[in-house]
C-alpha cells in the first residue's frame, strides 16, 4: 500500500512511499481513501515529528472492510472520517464512531473538508448554546474553521461578523452568510454574545472588549503565533467568559460520526458550502502544502487519490 510520510525535509515535507497495511481494532473499519484534507496543524506537526511518521486526520472514501464487533457502516459504504494519523494513504482503518456516512450527492473532495473543520466549527458554536438572534464575531473567517462557522451559525439565526486579515481576502463571505466583513480588530461594531477566536494576540484582546456582558470567547487556535497582552483593566467591566476549545477534548467523542453525518447532510441540502481553495493530486502534494502554509489559499485544500 501506498502512503505520503513525513520526510523531514522543508523542501519537500511528504512523499509517497510503500508502507504496511493498516491492521484495524475490532470497533475500526478499513476505508479505501478517495480524497484527503490539509490542514494548518498538520504543518506544524510534519516540521516536528521525525522522517517516517505518517501524517492525515481528513479522509473520505468507501468502505472495504466492516469493523468485526459489526458497529458502523456496510462495505461499499461511502463515508467521511476523522482519524487520529496515518490517513494520507489509500487506505486507513478509522473508528467507527467517528464515521459518517455521505449522501450520493455529496462528492468525496466536499466530504474530505468536514472533519477537523467541520467539526471546530459546529462544536466550537454549540458552547454559546442558542444563537438566534444573537451576535456571533468569528475571527480567521477566511479559513477552513471560519467558512464553516460563518454559514453555519448563520443558518442558526445569528447575525455574523467576519474578520479577515486583510482586504480582498473573505469577499465572498457575505454569499454564505456574514453579514457584515470586517479587515482586521480594530473597527467592531457593537457587542457580541458570542466570539469564535483562531487568531491570537491583539486580536483575542480585542474581543475581549468587544463582548457583551455574559458573552462567550471561545478560543481554538493561535494563527498569528502571539501572545496576547491582558491585565486586570481589561476585564473592568466585562464578564465574558473565555473558553480554551480543542476538537478533541469535547464531550461525547463517540457522537463524532453522527456529527459528520450532519455536515455532510446539510451539504447535500445546499445549506453548506464547502470552500476548497486547492485542489490536485496526492503524487505531488507541495503546491498544496506550499499554498496553505503561506495562506495563499482561502478554505480548504484537498488531495485527491
């Protein structure tokens, strides 16, 4: 079986080479991958983990081999998955309870977007608990994670703001449901209840600000890679809470799947559209390692096998 690993070479971070198959636990089923995802932390963690390792979270394909305690979906199935490595390959056995199963109108390359930002988005969301008619900022709107959390709580009722980082970037998120886009923290208008933060820096500091009393922070990453300057003043009159989130450490992980299922659903439904800035084949991957690292891709970028 063919798989890309890590080679620890910045000049060309993954290559395909042969490797063994998967061996599947009981409650795993193998899927035959027919697109694969990217995203930013895969970067991070290809430039420290050692030649050999094998990198992908992303995957969507159908089902060659059921999981044996018979859980999850038929061979033949066509699925989308979030596994935890390994998944940059033609196959890999994912668990069933982070498997869901797409409709025959949702494509393998849409499918292959949801899992890590699909997942942030609607999770990432559901910590401000109802959102109509409420205000949502959703900062790095731009992004995998942003485009996703812009149409779906916009779906939800909630009028967004999108921040991107700069002008031209993010035009079109005002067709999938911002509305209003905003370049850069400096210009909020008015109060939020509810701040989705991926940016880090002065920019977490501004939503802080920015919030109304008893909002929500909920920050899921650090983009701009800086710390954010906050004291005892910037909290003179704030009672927004700030809540750290990671995909991972949300409850009920078993509930992975059915929320994949979801996503994809409301894709076949039209009410999601997934952004895919790139798309090419898995026999080179640079341009879109390459691409997405230096941000010049909006959405998602996707592999093909």
């Amino acid at each position: 079986m063919r798989a890309l690993v890590n080679t620890a070479n910045p000049e060309k971070p993954v290559e395909i080479r042969e490797v063994e198959e998967p061996t599947p636990a009981t409650n795993e089923a193998i899927v035959e991958v027919r697109a694969m995802a990217i995203n930013r932390g895969e970067l991070r963690l290809m430039a420290g983990r050692p030649e050999g390792w094998r990198p992908g979270q992303d995957v969507a394909g159908i089902v060659v081999r059921p999981a044996d305690d018979g859980s999850g979906p038929a061979e033949g199935d066509r699925v989308v998955a979030l596994v935890d490595q390994a998944g940059w390959a033609e196959r890999v056995a994912a668990p069933t309870t982070r498997i869901g199963i797409l409709p025959r109108n949702v494509s393998f390359e849409a499918a292959a977007t949801l899992p890590v930002a699909g997942l942030t988005a609607l999770r990432a969301l559901r910590v401000g608990g109802s959102l109509l008619g409420s205000r949502v900022l959703i900062t790095g709107a731009a992004g995998g994670v942003g485009h996703f959390a812009v149409q779906l709580a916009s779906h939800a009722g909630a009028y967004v703001t999108a921040v991107v980082g700069r002008p031209g970037r993010g035009d079109h998120l005002g067709e999938l449901g911002a509305d209003e886009v905003i370049v850069g923290y400096e210009e909020y208008n008015g109060r939020f209840d509810l701040a989705l933060e991926s940016v880090g820096g002065m920019s977490l500091a501004s939503c802080l600000h920015a919030m109304a009393a008893d909002g929500t922070i909920v920050v899921f990453g650090n983009s701009a890679g800086e710390d954010t300057p906050l004291s005892f003043r910037d909290f003179r009159g704030a009672r927004a809470r700030i809540h750290g989130f990671h995909v991972y450490g949300t409850l009920e992980p078993p509930t992975f799947g059915e929320d994949l299922g979801l996503l994809a659903s409301l894709i076949a439904s039209g009410d999601l559209k997934p952004q895919v800035g790139y798309e090419g084949s898995w026999q080179d991957p640079r341009p879109a390692v390459f691409a997405l690292r230096d941000r010049e891709i909006e959405g998602k970028a996707v592999l093909q096998v």
